[in-house]
C-alpha cells in the first residue's frame, strides 16, 4: 500500500514538470449535475499530445462526463455546475471570451452511438466547413478526400460521395464520424467508447485508425475494453467513483498497477 | 388456471374490436349514402307519364319518379314526383296517392329541356318561331338536330355575350375607375371620353347579342296540355330521357358531370356547376396551409428548442392546447374584429384611402379567410411540429454541435430537415381540418355567389382581397338557403361528396409530398 502510495506521488510530480505539462491541463476539477449531485470530485490530469489517452473505469464513474467537460458540450445540460479549470495549451476553457464553437473546433468529437446525418456522405464530412462557412468547391472537395482517407474509408466510398450515409454499415459509419471530426483539422479528438456497438474486425480497423491518427491529433478514447486500452493507449487513467484513481503509462497500468483497485478492475475481479 | 387466465382478457378483445367494426361500418354506411346520392344526380332517369284520377277528376303528369313513401298521417303508399315546369305548375315536385295512379307510360317523345331560368322542362316539342320566318314544325326525334342546331347557335352567341360582358367591359371598367383616381388633367378627361365611348359600344353589342338570342323561341307542350315557349337563348340543353339506349346514358351522365365539376352555377345555385366554389375551396386551403406552416413551425422551434421548462412553459403548452377546442366560430369573430375591422381597416385608410367609404380590405376576403382558419388550426400545427422536432435523436444534435454549429444552424440545417416529414404531417392535418371548416368563414368572406375567381386573368391577378366561394358553405346554402330547398337536395348530396373529395385530394397531395422527403431521409432511425 504504502509503496503504492510512493509511486502514485513519484508519477504526479514528474507530470508537473513544466517540460512535460499535457497539451490539455484538468486542474482540480469538479463536477455537478442538478447543481448538488456530484459526478467528478478534483481531478488532475495532465494529457499529452500526440498520445492516445484512454479512460478506463467501470461505467458511471464520470469518464464521459470529463471527456465532455473538454469541449463543452455538458453546457447543453440544464442546471450543471463545475468547479476548477481545464486548460488546453494553457488557456482556460472556460474563459469568459473564449468562444465555444471555436472550442469545439479544436476538439472533435466521436460518440459512441454513431450519429451521421440524414445527409449525403460527401456532406457529412464538410458539416464542419459548411456552418463555418466556407463555400470553395475546391478546398471543400480536397477537405473530403483527405479527412475520409484518413478515416481509411476513401477507397470504399469514392464512388458514392452523393449518396446518404445512412446507408453504411455501422463501422463505416463510425468511421465516417471519425472523418466528420478530423474535416476541420482539430487539435484534440475525443472518442466516447467508439467502438462499443461494432464488430471485432470494424473495431480492429478503427484500433488501427486511431494509431495512424496520433501523428497528428491528441486523442482522448474512452473504453470499456482492457485489451482496447491495453492495445492502443499510451497512457490511461482509471477512474472509479467519480475521482481517478490511477494515471500513467498503459504499459505500468497493466503491467504493474499501483493501486489495489486499479489491479482488480483490469484483472477483471469487479466493474 | 394458466388458461383461464389467458382467456381472461378475450372479452376485452372482442369489445374493442366490435367498436372498430362499428365505426368501420358507421364511416363506410356515411361514405356509401353520400356517394350513391351524389352520384345518382348525375344520371339521366326515366321520366313517366301518369293519368290520376281524383276526386271524380281525371289529370295527366310526367315527371321522374323521387321516391314512394307511406303518407304520414293516412297511412297510404304515395308517390312522389318531380314535375319540373315550376315557371307553368309554381311547384316542382307534387305527391300523388298511390291508389289514384291509373295508367302508367314511359313516351318516348318526353323532351327535358334545361333552362337557364325556373328549371327544366318535362314536354313535348311542338314547333320553333321565329321573328322573321316562317314557324318550324317539329314533329319527332327525326327534326332533334334542327333544334340542336338553333340551340347551338344560341349558345355561342350566349359565349361571346359573357365574353364581352366579363373580360372586355371589365377591362375597360378597370382602366376607366383607373384613369378616375388620378389627378385631372385634359389628356386623361380626353382619354376618358373615348373609353366611355369604347364601353358604350361594348355594351350595345352585348345587347343585340342577347336581343338576337331571345327573338327565337321553342313553342312545347305540358302534361296538361298547355303551350309554352321558351327562348332559344335561354336553353342549356335537350334531351330524352326514355329514347337514350344505355351508351346516350351514360354519355349524359359524364356530361352532367362534366358540368357541376366546371360550369359556375345559376338559378341561386341550384342549377350549373359548382366549379367556383372548388376553386374557392382549394386556394383558400392552400393559403391557409402557407400561412399556419411557418407560423406553427417557428411557435414549435422555440417553445421546443429555446423556452426553458418551466410553469410559464407548461401554461403556454396547456392554452395551445386547448387553442384547438375552442369553437370554431370564436375564431371567426375574432377574425372579424381584428382581420377584418382592425387591420383590412388601416390598410384601407392607410392605402386605398380614395375608394373609402367602399372597403377593399376592410371586408371580409379570401386573405383573411385564411388567415383566420390558420389560427383555428395551429395549434395542430404547433403539436406536430413539436412532436417531430423532439423525435429527432438527440445524438445528432450532439453531432452537429461538436462539429462547431451555433444553435440556430443545427436547427436550420440538421433538426428542421429531419423532422420535415413530421411538420408536413401536421400540415396535413390543419389542412384536413380547415378545408371543411364553415362557420368562422361566414363572417369573414365567404359568399353564395362570387362574381369572379380569386385567381384570374385581370391584373393583378392574385386578388387577395376578393370574397369567394367554399364547397362547405355552398352546401348550406343549397340545403338551408334556396328558394327551393328540395330541388337543391341532389346538388347537396353531390357537392358534399365533391367536398369530401377536394378535402381527400388535397390530404393525399401532403402525403405524397411528405413521403417524397421521407424516402430522401430513407431509414432515418440513426
Ligand atoms: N445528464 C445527466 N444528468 C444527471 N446525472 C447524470 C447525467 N449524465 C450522467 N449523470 C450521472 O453522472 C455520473 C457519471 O456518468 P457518466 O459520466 O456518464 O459515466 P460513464 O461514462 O463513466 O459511464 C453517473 O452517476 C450518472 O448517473
Ligand atoms: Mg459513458
């Protein structure tokens, strides 16, 4: 227990190091819904870039509503309130002049429950661009083939830009979703259990979709699956009970927790 | 144990399904009377001839058989007949004693001659006179085409009259109330002069027109053996009805129709067609579907999308609601007060203020006649709407937010096109609702007869100001209204059945738009 402790205090002040701060800095933050019922007590985290980062924990302890603390969309819930701060790249997002679409733009978003529009899939893609208000065919065309190659889903759907995405299986859906969120070139991508309603081989490729993608978005997955986790990660954070428990290196979480209950979760003994 | 339990709930089933039978079977018993009454207006009937001998007296009738029904207070079998000749009898229809009825025949020489005025005519054709020639004796169905010809002749002429008296006079009424308005000056009094001049001649001709039309006349014979004439320029048409094989029949039947679908009506429209009232019907619904769409469409956005929950909210909801249950007159009091007095007044005063004291918007009109049904069918609107806006999942507002879209975009570009289909249902359903709405009409624009189409050919050809006719209160008027409420009994019947028809055509031209979009949005569960 104690050497636990040890290690746990030896990995916190390492992440302080100002070399090291994350991309995206979760100072003491709290959160409530209903104004009184409490989801996240005083989280810190230190998130960064160019790595996936996995939320792991057993389910209603809070991951998806820190992944959605991140680019605000828990603004649409009434009656919500937060304490702390969540910075990325140093400044607060909460700032009173810091814009939330602007925000969200920097963050992507991919759900769980895939949710393309009732659009074309070329559409889709360029929701992003479209509400931004760009209108150059050509950028809105390179935009297209670039986000749905790098959703590894161009050479299936080149030749039916036009017709409604909802005609797609449900993997490639998600990987539509994903090229939604990478169209206008975010910073950050937010995954909330993308992988949770698909196959074993449409969840393999996007494993492998999300490798590809941390050479050049910071990505935050949030996962149900040990192995998921285990595969993918770079760094993982446990949580439990609203507050996390564990943070650091997938390869030490699994390998060598310094928690009691981190070690029983992922050796599968509750959750 | 276990199955009288599942038996349990058997007599339920059967009680309910009893009540859908029975309403199933109430809808198709209404449907089943309107139609076989509208429709048999149309056919040509056997017209009998009957010597009654009453009294010690005998007398000769023809006319079609209406119906034989026991007489209430003796008890006896009689008959009643539609005679016709209401210009020679005074009445069109008499009931005869069953018993009194002696020899019965259907002659094949019975004429029925429809007239522009009083009705028609049951009789024998005896002869044509003519102003400046001899008479012509007609004898039998061989000399048909000789009086067919006479009529038709009659009939152009009676075209080109109204064409001069509708269009070109109009024309240059227009142009002269025009030139009144402006400023006097000596080009315009010049300009006056000579329209008054063109409109003079106009109307001369119209006069010798219709002069020439009426010098010849149809000299016929009638049950009891009286002559009569009737101008040739004053007959529709001829027929008769006991020489037509099947094929004539029916013939005359889709001409008759034919005519009620397309003619205007005449004789306090109890004869002729009923086509402005279509007309009036179905552009009034469309103006009143454009008016309440947007209308309910924006009041659902921001109660659904905008307003915070809250009692205010709630409240708002509850007065909708009970919006739809209030009667629909109250609306057309309403409409009344503040379409009609309130805001056609100022219009007048503010633009029209030189024809005053003649309203133009001041009174009621087919604009505000939509205006006010699409009050009385928002709150329609407004709950389908809502309905649709709310079954759009929330995850693809979620998407559409995380994209970067402002509230108002994701409204515009994901929510509103989702639940199209929804809000056109609700279209649908005001559209249901309105077209067949009477009552709140009367007070704001709807008359028995509208001297022209709301849409026509005279600048600036949509007048939203004109009063209009509506299959709905056409029925009224023919059932409650007419001099003889009895011979307008069958047009009642088939207007009502042409209302049910209009109303079942517009409904399915919303569902076929609605079901086009839908299969856009194909599978929209995501
Ligand atoms: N919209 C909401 N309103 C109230 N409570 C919520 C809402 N969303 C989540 N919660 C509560 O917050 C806690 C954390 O939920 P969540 O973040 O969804 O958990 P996880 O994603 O880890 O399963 C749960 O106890 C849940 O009941
Ligand atoms: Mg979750």
């Amino acid at each position: 227990m104690t050497a636990s402790l040890e290690n746990t205090e030896a990995t916190m002040s390492e992440e302080q190091t100002d070399a090291e701060k994350g991309i995206i800095s979760i100072q003491d933050f709290s959160f409530f819904y209903n104004k009184t019922a409490q989801a996240l007590f005083d989280i810190n985290l230190e998130i960064p870039a160019n790595q996936i980062t996995s939320f792991i924990g057993p389910s209603g302890c809070g991951k998806s509503t820190l992944l959605r603390s991140i680019n605000r969309m828990n603004d649409l819930i009434h009656d919500v309130r937060h304490e702390g701060d969540i910075q990325i790249t140093g400044n607060s997002i909460f700032h009173r002049l810091i814009d939330v679409i602007s925000l969200r733009k920097r963050v992507g978003m991919v759900f769980q429950k895939s949710n393309p529009f009732p659009k074309s899939i070329y559409e889709n893609v360029i929701f992003g661009l479209r509400v931004a208000g760009i209108r150059d065919r050509k950028v809105l065309d390179e935009t297209v083939e670039r986000s749905l190659r790098s959703a590894a889903l161009w050479t299936e759907v080149k030749d039916r830009l036009h017709a409604s995405a909802l005609g797609l299986s449900g993997g490639q859906m998600q990987r539509l979703c994903i090229a939604r969120a990478i169209a206008s070139k975010p910073q950050i991508i937010l995954m909330d259990e993308p992988c949770s309603a698909l196959d074993p081989v449409a969840t393999g490729k996007i494993e492998e979709l999300t490798r590809e993608l941390k050479k050049e978005y910071t990505i935050i997955i949030v996962t149900h699956s040990m192995q998921q986790a285990s595969r993918i990660s770079d760094r993982t954070a446990f949580f439990y009970l609203g507050k996390v428990v564990e943070y650091d290196d997938t390869q030490t979480i699994f390998s060598n927790p310094a928690n009691s209950q981190t070690e029983d979760y992922i050796t599968g003994r509750f959750g | 144990m276990l199955q009288r339990q599942a038996a349990a709930g058997e007599p339920l089933v059967w009680l309910s399904s009893m009540g859908l039978a029975t309403g199933i079977a109430m809808v198709i018993f209404l449907l089943g009377l309107i139609l076989v009454n509208g429709i048999s207006v149309f056919w040509p009937k056997r017209v009998v001839q009957l010597q009654v001998s009453e009294d010690g007296s005998e007398r000769q009738l023809i006319g079609e058989i209406v119906k034989k029904q026991k007489q209430a207070t003796s008890g006896d079998q009689e008959w009643q007949l539609y005679t016709a000749n209401r210009d020679a009898f005074g009445h069109s229809f008499v009931y005869v004693p069953e018993a009194a009825i002696g020899e019965q025949s259907q002659p094949l020489d019975i004429l029925k001659i429809e007239r522009l005025e009083f009705g028609s005519v049951f009789g024998r054709a005896l002869r044509i006179e003519q102003a400046d020639a001899e008479p012509i004796s007609l004898v039998g169905e061989a000399d048909d085409p000789q009086l067919q010809e006479f009529v038709d002749e009659a009939t152009a002429l009676r075209a080109e009259v109204t064409e001069i008296e509708k269009s070109e006079i109009g024309r240059v009424n227009n142009r002269i109330e025009r030139l009144k308005r402006k400023p006097a000056n000596s080009a315009i009094t010049a300009e006056l002069a000579s329209l008054t001049g063109e409109y003079e001649a106009l109307a001369q001709k119209a006069r010798k027109l219709r002069d020439l039309a009426t010098q010849t006349h149809l000299i016929y014979e009638i049950s009891d053996g009286r002559e009569r004439s009737v101008a040739i320029g004053h007959i529709v048409s001829f027929y008769r009805p006991n020489a037509m094989g099947l094929s004539a029949r029916c013939g005359r039947f889709l001409h008759n129709a034919k005519v009620f679908l397309l003619d205007a009506p005449r004789e306090a429209n109890t004869e002729g067609g009923v086509f402005p009232a279509i007309f009036g019907t179905v552009i009034m619904t469309i103006f009143m579907s454009l008016a309440v769409t947007p209308f309910g469409v924006i009041t659902a956005i921001y109660l659904h999308e905008y307003a915070r929950t809250g009692p205010l909210l709630t409240s708002v909801r509850i007065a909708v609601n009970n919006l739809a249950g209030v009667p629909s007159i109250v609306f057309g009091v309403f409409g009344l007060g503040f379409f009609v007095y309130f805001v056609g007044g100022g219009i007048d005063r503010l633009f029209f203020a030189d024809t005053l004291p003649t309203p133009t918007f001041g009174t009621g009109g087919i604009l505000w006649a939509s205006l006010t049904l699409s009050l009385l069918t928002v709150p329609v609107v407004i709950v389908a709407a809502e309905e649709a806006l709310s079954a759009v999942p929330r995850g693809t507002r979620e998407a559409a937010l995380a994209c970067g879209a402002s509230k108002w975009q994701t409204i515009q570009r994901v929510i509103l096109p989702a639940s199209l289909p929804g809000i056109l249902t609700g279209m649908i359903l005001a559209m249901a609702r309105g077209a067949g709405e009477v009552a709140p009409l009367m007070l704001v624009g709807v008359v028995k007869l509208a001297p022209s189409l709301a849409i026509n050919s005279s600048y600036p050809f949509v007048h939203l100001d004109q009063k209009f006719m509506h299959l709905g209160f056409h029925i009224y008027d023919l059932g409650f209204q007419s001099p003889d409420s009895e011979a307008a009994l069958p047009m009642v019947f088939a207007t009502t059945l042409l209302l049910i028809v209009v109303v079942v055509v517009l409904n399915l031209a919303g569902i076929l738009v609605r079901d086009r979009l839908r299969r856009k949005y194909a599978g929209s569960t995501f």
